[in-house]
C-alpha cells in the first residue's frame, strides 16, 4: 500500500533528521520522542476518498538501537564514508474491503477481501553523500507469502539544517514483485465474481513515485513540531487497475512531539 507506508517513513524520517540537527551529542543518539499527529490521506492506494485520522508518534534511541512506531524495531550501522546499513522488524496492517478507522480499506473494495496483517523485516542500504544528500535502496519482506516484496530507491536533500528548523525533501521510486502488485492492485477470478471489478493482473516492477517535503520545527530542546506534505504518482502497472480510482494522490501530516 503506497499512500500508507510513505506517510509513516515520513514521520519517522522528520523526527530522524530533527534529532540530528539539534545537536552531535550524545543525547541526540539516547532519546525517547513521543507525540501525536493529524493525518488526511486516501483511504487506501488509488483510492478516490480520504480520511483524517490521528497518527501516534513514537521513538526510542540507544546508539544504533532504535524503536519506532512507523518501522518498528531495529538499528542502523554508519561507516566514516558515509554508507550506512538500516535492519528492521516491523509490521504492515494489511487492507480492509470497508472503511476502517484504524487501517487502509474502503467500502469500494467489497468483495475484493481483506488483506492480512504481517510482520515484515526491512533492510535498507545507504550513503550520506554530503550533509545535506543521502541515496538509499531498501526492501521489505514479509514472513508470510500473502504481501509480496515491495522496494524502492530514494534519494533525500535537506536544505535547511539548524539548531530549531530541519528541511527535507524526499523522492523515491517504488517497485514491487509480482505478488506485492497483484496482492494491492490485481483482480483475481474469485475477486472479480464476488466484486463489481473485472479481471486484472499487475504486472511486476515499476509502480509509482512518490514525493515528499517535511519541515520539523523545534521550540526547545524538548518541544517540537513536524509537517509533511505528499505527493504520489501510480504508474501505468497499477493505475490500470479496476480498484484504482485515482492515480494522483495527495497526503499532509501534522504533529507534536516532546523529547527527553
């Protein structure tokens, strides 16, 4: 599912780069952040609806040990030249085929079935060019066969970086397998005669892009504030999909944290 899983990297990407910009200390590196935020958002990947939904913000540091409410658990490794290696345990909601307050779906979908829940684990490969432009590869893998394996290639500019205000810019191209694709965006023969959906196979492959701009704002060494606006473009492979309804995807967050 897109519209999701970029919104949560977002958040958990805006209070990242925050940590860093405040200071090359310690503290930056042992921290637990908490906070709540506001998301609009579709109500799931192509759909035409959208909803508004608090998020929960949570992070805890020690070292390259981390737990996050967007990735989950893990730690990130980062060489003097600037690679770095990201592990992380985390868990993907699945979708609804009704409107769900608390995960993806859409009343659009009856028929179509639910997708389930699934602990994945994700590994991402990078280099922080300059302080200001890092390049990333990362996939997720589930441990069950129902979701397919998702990627994507990123890369990230942060133009503005001082003691309060954090800038980020982030473009990433999405990929998937044949079974990630089908699994969001097919039309099995079961689903077609339950739904109101004709047949249809996703090929594997390139499936979208998405684009995101995030400004996290820091009042004091404790309080702080993060917005973030999306924008995400489903290529031809999905956006010919009977369950898409919309190619052109918009996303925005609001949010308040608090640090100690």
């Amino acid at each position: 599912m897109i519209t999701r899983k970029a919104l949560l990297y977002i958040a958990g990407l805006a209070l990242t780069t925050s940590a860093t910009a405040r200071a090359d200390s310690g503290d930056a590196q042992n921290s637990v952040t908490v906070g709540v935020g506001a998301q609009s958002a579709p109500r799931y990947s192509g759909s035409d609806q959208t909803r508004l939904q608090p998020v929960p913000v949570f992070q805890a540091r020690h070292g390259a040990f981390f737990a996050d409410a967007q990735k989950g658990i893990g730690y990130d490794l980062q060489s003097n030249s600037g690679l770095y290696l990201e592990h992380t345990l985390g868990y993907n909601l699945g979708r609804d085929d009704k409107n769900s307050d608390w995960r993806d779906g859409g009343k659009r979908l009856k028929g179509m079935g639910k997708i389930d829940p699934t602990v994945n684990t994700a590994l991402a490969i990078g280099w922080q060019v300059t302080p200001w432009l890092s390049a990333e590869g990362k996939a997720v893998l589930p441990f069950s066969d129902d979701q397919g394996i998702n990627y994507q290639a990123s890369l990230t500019l942060l133009p503005v970086q001082s003691e309060s205000d954090t800038v980020a810019l982030q473009t990433a191209a999405l990929f998937g397998d044949a079974r990630y694709m089908n699994t969001w965006y097919g039309v099995s023969q079961a689903q077609s005669q339950r739904s109101r959906f004709t047949r249809y196979r996703a090929p594997g492959g390139f499936y979208g892009i998405a684009t995101s701009l995030i400004w996290s704002h820091q009042f004091d060494p404790h309080w702080g504030t993060l917005i973030s606006a999306g924008y995400t473009w489903l290529g031809d492979r999905v956006a010919d999909s009977p369950v898409v309804s919309r190619r052109n995807e918009a996303t925005g967050t609001v949010g308040f944290t608090y640090t100690f």
